[in-house]
C-alpha cells in the first residue's frame, strides 16, 4: 500500500466528487482534502481503512509482534523452508 496519493482542495472534491470516488476505486488510491491549504481530512477506498485496522490490530498484539520478530531472524539466518518442502505429502 502506498501512502497518501493525492492531495485535492475541497472545492475540487465537491465539484468532482462521483469522479475522485471512482478514481479512488479503480487505482485504491487515497486523498488528502484540504481546506485553505491545511489538510483536513482523508479519504480512503473501504478495503484501504480495513487494512489499516487490521495493521494497527497487529501491532497492538505483543504476541503477533514477537512472532513476526522470531521469524525475521530466522529468515535473516537462512532457517527456512521452501514452498515445496512445505505443501509436499
């Protein structure tokens, strides 16, 4: 996921708006708004601020972030198993 793609004043979005929204659909973009220059406020396809939940979910579990730790350094170290080894009988 990319971070904030666009940045809009909200006259353009309020005159645009069906069109921003598709475009954000079609390329799951997101958009700052802005109001006199300052943002105000984001705006965000569904599956983008699902994602972001989810994200803070697991950086908020000690468990999930020890795990993801241990198997950095185990691929850092070359303990890993190929894809094959993994799903052969």
């Amino acid at each position: 996921m990319d971070d904030i793609q666009k940045i809009l004043p909200i006259t353009t979005i309020k005159k645009n708006l069906l069109d921003i929204i598709k475009e954000m659909a079609d390329e799951d973009s997101t958009v700052t708004v802005t109001k006199n220059g300052l943002p105000v406020g984001i705006m965000m396809t569904p599956d983008r601020y699902e994602g972001l939940l989810e994200t803070i979910e697991i950086l908020s579990d000690q468990k999930v972030l020890e795990s993801l730790v241990a198997s950095g350094r185990d691929f850092g170290s070359g303990r890993v198993v190929s894809h094959e080894d993994v799903w052969t009988d």
